[in-house]
C-alpha cells in the first residue's frame, strides 16, 4: 500500500471514530437532533472499563493544565503509557486516542507555555501521536510535534505501524510543498532515516522504498539493508522501474544493484548491470568473486544478450561465447525425441485444408511456392543440422534450382538456418556453393555465412575472414549478402573492424542506396545501443547531402533505421540527434526522427512517449510531391510499431495499447493500417493469447491486401516456436482461403514456418532471464523485418525476401538445460508452472502456481517459470532458465 493510501486509512479512521462505539441514528431524524442523540448515546454505551479508562484520561489531562510542574512529568509518563498499551481491532481507533481527542486544542495550547524544553519534547511526542486524530486542521501536526520532540528514534518507534506510516506520509507531503518553493529539507531526511530500520525490520519494505524515493534520496537505503530484506526490497524496486520517470528509473536500477552486489547475489546483480547497460558494472560483477563456476554462470547470461567481453579463463570465455550452444540444443532435441527432420508437408497438412479444387495444384509448384518451402524448411528445421530438401547425400543443387534467380540465394541462405550455431559443420557445408557459377546460390551462401555465425562468437572470426571480400564487389547481390551476413554475424560485438570495412560504403554518396543504407543497417546491429558518434555523423552527413531521387529511394528507409539502433534503450541520450534530425526538410527527416525516438526508448514503458506517438497518428498526411505521398507517411506507421515496442516492457501499457490499435485500425489510414497487425505481433511474440491471434485473424481477411499480409505474417509471429494447435488450424483455413493467391498464400506459409520454429523448441521473444531484461539484438533483427514490412510489395514480396533472415538474431531456444560444473547435461526434477508475482507480499508466498513436474531439459513456455524439486543441489542462477549451473547441496550431504 502507498504512503498517500496509509494517510486515507488514517483519516478514515479518525473521520469514523465517534461510529465505533455508537448505534446508527434511526431515519428521518432531523439533523439537529442526530448530534444530541449521538452524544446521549455515547455517554450511554461506554461500559464501566471504558468509562473508568475515560475518567483517568480527563483527570491526567486536568493535571496537565495545573500550575504546579512536579505533576506535568509523571501525568505524560501517565499518558504515553495508556496509549502504548492500548490495544483495538484493526478497524478500531486506540480508545485512548479516541477520548483524548477533544483535549487535543487544549493540550496545543498547554505546549506554547511551558517553560521547561523536556518537558515540552515530551508533550510534543504525545501531541505528534494525537495528532493523527486531528488532521483536519490541514498543519499536519504529526510531523511539526516530531520535529519539535527531542525523542530519540528507539523511543518513538514504540508507537507502532501506524503512526510512523502516518508520519512518512506527513513527510512526502512536506517534502513536495518545501521542493516547489526550493526551501532545505535535511530535517526530514533525518528523521525518514530514523523510520527506515523500522519499515525494514517490520515487512514494510515497501513504505521504505516509497518514502526514500518521495524525498529523492533513494541512494541513501543500501546501509540499512541486510541479508533477511534485501530479496523483498530489490524485487519491489525492479519492480517499480517501469512505472518511473527518469532519472528515477535508472537510480532505482542502479540502487537494486549494488544491494546485490553487496549480498554477494551475482546473477541478480549481472541482470541490472546488463538493464544498466554498463559494461564498468558488469566487470565489477565478474570480479566480486573467484568462483569459476559462478563465472560460467554469468558468462551464459551475458551470452544470452549477446555481450562479448574478453575473459582471461578459456572455460568461462567458451561459455560466453556460446560455442557449445549447438551441443546443447542438439542434447534437447535428443531428449525430447525430435531429431526426425520435417518437411514442409509435414507443416502445411494440405489434406486438411478444404476446397482445394484440381485445377489449384499448379500454384503450390509455382516459384513462389518453392521459395516459401525453402523458409519453411529453413524455419521448421533450424538448429537441429538435419533435413529432407537440402542436406541429403543425392544431388543437392536440384532443390535450389527449383528456385527462380533470388529464390536461389533465400534457400542456399536457408540451409544455414538448418546449421544455425553449428559454425564448423555450417561453413564445411556452405563451402562448395561458393564455387557454384550462379551468383545467387554464391550470394546465398554468403548470407549463409553470417546466418551461420550468429550469435556465436569466434576468435578466428572466420565470417570476417570470408565476407570482407565481397564487400567491394561489382555483383550487388553479392555485396548485399555480404554486408548483411557481416551485420548478422556480429550483432551486438562492438567489433571495430566491422566498422572500419563498412563505414566508407555510408559515405560514399557514388554508391547506390540500397548497398549504403544495408551497410548502415549492419553498423546498427553490430553498435546496437552504442551511440557510436562516428557512425552517426557519418549516416546524418549522409542524409543531408544526398539528392531527393537517393533520398525517396525505397532503401533509404534502412539506413534511417541504422542510425535509430546505434541509440536502442538510451532514452535522452538521443536528444542531440534529434534536435540535428530536425534540420533535414525531406520527410526522411521525420521518419528517421520517430525511429530514432522509439528505438531510444524501447522498452521503457514511458507513457507519455506512446501519448506523443499516437498523436502522430492522429494527423492527417499530406503529400507535397507526387509519388512521395507513401514516403510522407511513413513515419505514422513508424509511431504505430513505437507504440508497441515502448510498452512491451510492461504489462499494463502492454493491454492497454492493444485496445488502442482496435481505434487506430478504424480511424487510421495507409502505412498506419499496415503497420498495426505488425505491432501487435511485436508485442505478442512468440505468446500466443487468443485475443491477440483471434484479431489478427479477422484483419487477415481485411479488404486492402497489404494489411492482410501483415496480419498473417503476425500471427506466426505471435505463435512463433508454439505450435500452437488453434493458430496451426487457422492458418491452414487461410492456406485455403486464398489458395488463388500467390502472394497471400506465400505469407500463409511463412507464417506456418515461424509457428513451427525449430518444431516448437524455439522462440523469437526479446526477453529473457523471467521477462526481466531486453535483448538489444533481437529487438533490432525483429524491428528490421517489420520495417520491410510496412511495405511488403516492395520488400518481402518482391524480390528481397532474403530481409526475413533479420529474425537470425532473435532465435533462441526457449529450453531450461541444467549442468553440473564441468558444463556436463544432468537430469533434475523441476517443477514447471505459471509464474505469480510476489512483489510486496508478506511471508514466503509460492513463486508458481498449478505446476507439473519434469526431468530436465524441459521446454519454458511465456509466463512459465520452474524451480527445483528439492535441495540436493543449489541453482547458481537466480531463475531456472536457459543454461544453469548446478553445485552439490553440500549441507544436505553432511546432514543425510
């Protein structure tokens, strides 16, 4: 409860007190009468205990008003007694509170005349305590007679919960009235110090917290924390940060931090330093101990969110690298019993859908039919090294020729989806298409290469080795493939050598668009979140000399996209920039503006980011050129996809939006319309809720075809790495529904394909580690393909298809794998059910409700969290997700 409720009760009860004692007044009395008869009847009902404690009360207050002093100290001694020692229901005001209170005018008025301090301090504690019967006088009297009491702080705590509840609130008031008129207010951070150690001692956490961050000095709670609070304390400020306002967000996050860095609780410290984004912390973290094992354990978190740092331990450096993330997915599929190899068929069921007439079957083997089996291939098998189209020991180039021109570098490209993190086994099989004479089967394999090395890192850095080359080469489907395998294969590493080759290719205002704004697209996703300013001088220089015909180009939309993820998660930090975007007159200058401001505050939950986005919506877009209308507009369908990406942090913003897009989908028009079925995939990804799928099921039968596009790629995205058997049945009605239609019925498949991610172990969520942290790289990959799509004629459906390989990143397996500390597979019972939030709740509430007990590897669904079944061993990471570290539960064994 907060503070400004606590002060509502109090009031309450003060409001009530005269009711608890006396019986309701009959109806149709008339109001003059109410008040005689209320004070009769209080008189009457008061028993003989209560009248004899009334009687003693008046006779100490009479003491009090005599003119000898000796009788002043033992009659408040009297007083505080009587009120500490009380005792009332919880509904119930303290009787001594109740029947001292119309002493109350006349015991302020005793204060200003007694001439001794002490004595004075000491009827100011008992006045600070009558006070909260008589706040209507709007002095707020509590807080004024504690300042003037001398009391020490062991004293006055004996006055109990509610008092020093009422007391913080009294403080927060004070403080906000004082900070408006810019006067000190040390007194009351000293005496909300004073509070603190109670609040924390007595499960009142979250009074602590609020109190300290009303008085903006929540750096101060650290010292009073200890080894019994810090979990209750940590877990409702990382709970509140989504609900801040900077800078409050950060400090909060920043506060958590060194709580559990100081409690020796690491991954709990990693997980902020990595919402901090601070590398200094993360370090900090390594060092805080010597534990190799521990170290494995943070390196595999920090290996999640694609962070490379260089390790002195070889064992630790594996880890993070995630060199062995094959290994361990291929000991999953094991385990569950899926190694068997899929094919389209197997995804489509084509026997089930319905009216499919004869003189249909000459579309499924249509070009278009072909290049959406080899993503569906490419998807449904991805990581497991195996399948029926591509890998078989027959001739394999009869596959890839079923495929017209860029079809061919879509499915050479996809049989390195099949390889995912297997490098070794990936760049042996992607070798000998490298020779092949047709340059789209060697610009496949190029992208192959950088598909193949995604998301594990290598010290040989055999993807630079290989792709640089390429970069200056005459063919353009080879450069492209080049610069995006090289932008895939280093997402999120930093690495500078991935600059130096690509930077020149942004400023050269002599190279085409497409191959400038894909190389300023790489620069983004491998300087995700870095604000580098090099490169973002160079993209902005780039946009202000380059002509309008360069700068209407469909292309340029990637290199404004470029610049928005130099800047992913950094809030104000892109304020400059922006003010710098605002010189550009060419409406590129606005679309680049509002992906720029969304990507900065990805995640954040900032409410009123999402009021000014929609009201971007809400105008009215004119074109001031013709065939430029579509370009002008760009930007609102920019904002609705911001809308998304600001609160997908949060729950509550998170519901609340979705309805917004119901308005947006009625009163919006052009690349609004387009982008709302994408922005609801964004917010749902890889969480199938039937509210979600159900709507996008009926804009996928939307009049203007665009928007049905995006509505079906979306509900493989919300279903993404599912199988969702209800989402299965509903794409495979739009198999049939548009049967007729090549491009839909391609996005049908596509669709398909993504449900079915790597047979169900896989999911494109950006979040990790229970929900907690955003994955800057995955973000960028899934943004990137929703830009595209915004226009889907002229990306995805055209011929760059290859576009849909910006979901490399995102793919992780969604698996809970636990390992003994030589990083060996052992099976454990866990138990695995839907997460419940504990935050602010009293005792050792269950973190899990209606859960199921497994061995491990197991598969996490959304919202799923697991735990131990018993202490045999202790869990090295705070949540059971992803790779754990498991120690032997030494105190178990002495004990057994």
């Amino acid at each position: 409860m907060s503070q400004k409720e606590s002060g509502k009760d109090a009031t309450d009860a003060t409001a009530s007190m005269e009711n608890s004692s006396s019986s309701t007044v009959p109806a149709g009395k008339a109001p003059a009468h109410k008040k005689n008869d209320k004070d009769q009847k209080d008189e009457e009902e008061l028993s003989e205990e209560d009248q004899q404690l009334k009687s003693e009360l008046d006779m100490l207050v009479e003491r009090l008003k005599e003119p000898d002093t000796s009788l002043y100290k033992p009659a408040l001694d009297s007083l505080k007694n009587f009120i500490r020692t009380s005792t009332s229901s919880m509904t119930a005001v303290p009787k001594p509170l109740k029947f001292l209170r119309p002493h109350y005018p006349d015991l302020t008025e005793l204060y200003d005349k007694w001439p001794s301090a002490e004595l004075q301090s000491s009827l100011a504690d008992v006045l600070s305590v009558l006070g909260m019967t008589y706040t209507d006088t709007g002095k707020r009297d509590s807080l004024h007679y504690r300042l003037l009491s001398t009391a020490t702080s062991e004293e006055y705590v004996t006055w109990g919960h509610e008092y020093l509840r009422h007391l913080a609130l009294e403080i927060g008031e004070v403080h906000a009235e004082r900070a408006e008129k810019e006067e000190p207010s040390e007194d009351l951070l000293d005496l909300a110090l004073q509070i603190i150690p109670f609040f924390l001692k007595h499960n009142a956490e979250v009074d602590a917290v609020d109190l300290l961050l009303e008085l903006e000095a929540i750096d101060k709670l650290p010292p009073f924390v200890d080894k019994d609070t810090y979990g209750r304390v940590c877990l409702y400020m990382v709970s509140c940060v989504n609900l801040l306002p900077p800078p409050d967000d950060r400090n909060f996050l920043r506060v958590a931090y060194t709580i559990y860095l100081s409690q020796n609780q690491l991954p709990q410290a990693m997980a902020l330093a990595i919402r901090l984004d601070d590398y200094d912390s993360i370090r900090t973290v390594f060092s805080a101990t010597e534990d190799v094992s521990m170290h494995k354990q943070l390196a595999f978190i920090l290996a999640r969110q694609q962070i490379w740092l260089q390790l002195e331990n070889e064992e630790v450096q594996e880890c993070l690298s995630n060199t062995r993330l094959s290994t361990y997915f291929m000991f999953l599929a094991k385990e569950l019993n899926i190694l068997e190899p899929k094919l389209p068929e197997d995804i489509y069921k084509s026997h089930l859908e319905h009216s499919r007439n004869d003189h249909d079957t000459g579309l499924i083997d249509s070009a278009k039919q072909n290049l959406a089996a080899s993503f569906v291939n490419a998807f449904v098998n991805s990581g497991f090294g195996k399948d029926k189209m591509m890998l078989v020991d027959d001739d394999t180039r009869s596959w890839v020729y079923k495929n017209k021109d860029g079809g061919m570098l879509s499915a050479t490209a996809g049989l390195a989806s099949i390889l995912l993190w297997d490098v070794e086994q990936g760049l042996q099989q992607l070798d000998k298409y490298l020779y092949s004479s047709e340059e789209y089967i060697k610009a496949g394999a190029l992208l192959g290469i950088g598909i193949v090395n995604t998301s594990v890192h290598n010290d040989s850095e055999p993807a630079l080795a290989l792709l640089s080359d390429y970069i200056e080469n005459r063919n353009v489907s080879l450069r492209v493939s080049a610069i995006i395998g090289l932008g895939l294969a280093y997402a999120g590493s930093q690495n500078q050598d991935i600059v130096a080759l690509l930077l020149p290719l942004v400023s050269d205002v002599s190279v085409e668009m497409q191959i400038s704004s894909l190389a300023a697209l790489s620069l983004g996703l491998v300087l995700v979140g870095s604000c580098n300013s090099d490169v973002t001088e160079t993209i902005v220089q780039g946009l202000l000399i380059r002509d309008d015909s360069q700068l209407y180009d469909k292309w340029a939309r990637f290199m404004s996209l470029g610049l928005g993820l130099l800047y992913m998660g950094k809030q104000d930090a892109a304020d400059v920039l922006l003010e710098t975007l605002k010189a550009i007159e060419h409406p590129i200058g606005r679309n680049t503006l509002v992906l720029v401001d969304i990507c900065s505050y990805a995640g954040t939950g900032n409410v009123l980011k999402i009021q000014q986005l929609l009201h971007l919506c809400s105008e009215k877009s004119t074109g001031e050129q013709k065939g430029s209308e579509e370009e002008n507009d760009l930007y609102q369908g920019y904002a609705v996809l911001g809308v998304a990406i600001i609160a997908m942090g949060e729950d509550i913003g998170s519901e609340m939006v979705l309805r917004q897009f119901g308005h947006l989908m009625h009163y919006g028009e052009g690349s609004i319309r387009r982008a709302v079925p994408l922005a609801m995939g964004l917010i749902s990804a890889s969480n199938p809720q039937m509210k979600v799928f159900d709507t996008l099921s009926r804009y996928s039968h939307d009049s203007e075809l665009e928007v049905a596009f995006n509505a079906i790629f979306s509900m493989g995205l919300v279903g993404a790495g599912t199988n969702n058997a209800r989402l299965a049945q509903l794409l495979r009605q739009l198999a049939s529904y548009y049967s007729k239609e090549a491009n839909s019925l391609f996005m049908v498949r596509i669709a398909q394909g993504l449900l079915h991610l790597g047979k169900g172990t896989l999911s494109l969520s950006p979040f990790h580690t229970e929900r907690q942290i955003l994955s800057n790289v995955s973000l960028a990959g899934l943004l990137t393909v929703l830009v595209s799509l915004i226009d889907a004629s002229q990306f995805i459906l055209d011929s760059s298809h290859y576009l849909l390989y910006f979901l490399t990143p995102c793919i992780h397996p969604r698996f809970l794998i636990t390992l003994d500390e030589d990083m060996k597979p052992i099976q454990v019972n866990v138990r695995v059910g839907q997460a419940v939030d504990t935050v602010g709740q009293a005792g050792r509430p269950k973190t899990i409700t209606g859960w199921v007990t497994h061995s491990t590897p197991v598969l996490l669904g959304h919202g799923e969290r697991a735990e131990l079944e018993d202490d045999e061993y202790i869990a090295l990471a705070s949540t059971l997700e992803g790779l754990v570290v498991l120690r032997k539960n030494e105190s178990r064994a002495d004990e057994e």
